[in-house]
C-alpha cells in the first residue's frame, strides 16, 4: 500500500484503521515515499496501525523512509529504531 501528501491530524484516523481493510497477509508493507508531511498524529496513527496489526500476529513494514519530510519526524521520536522502517522495499 501507499500513502501519499500529508499524513496529519485530518486523515490519522483512516491510516491508524488501514489494518481492517488490508487483509489477512502477515507482513503489510507501506511506501512512505510520496509523503510530505507528517506530524505527530501522522506519527502516532503509524504507531497505532503498528499496534493493531502485531495484536493480529502481524508486522508492518514502512517503506520510503529515506526522505526528509519522513526520516526526520521518524529520527525525532525515536520510532525509526522502534518501527521496520526501511528506505527502499528490498525484493
């Protein structure tokens, strides 16, 4: 899956709730990529969506995370070494 624009307070609510409309696979990868601004609730929503998948014995892996407008927010509260953040999808 991809997100793009901003992940903020407007839309946090439907990325932190992905989890119900993203199947049954035991790894969900999202692509950061086109994202250009995230903000704490953007954070949290990633968190959160984290949270929910690991309860259902699965694991999320952000994608994209290389770029500033995502790598900084990340490196700034510490969830790059908390979330599988990843710069590039490995195939």
């Amino acid at each position: 899956m991809q997100l793009d624009g901003e992940i903020d307070f407007s839309n946090a609510g439907q990325v932190a709730g992905l989890a119900d409309a993203l199947g049954g696979a035991s790894v969900i990868i999202v692509d950061l990529s086109d994202v250009t601004f995230l903000d704490a609730a953007g954070l949290t929503a990633l968190l959160r969506l984290a949270a929910r998948l690991s309860l259902s014995g699965r694991h999320l892996v952000l994608t994209g995370t290389d770029h500033h407008p995502v790598r900084r927010p990340l490196a700034i509260c510490g969830l790059d070494s908390i979330l599988d953040c990843r710069p590039a999808l490995e195939v």
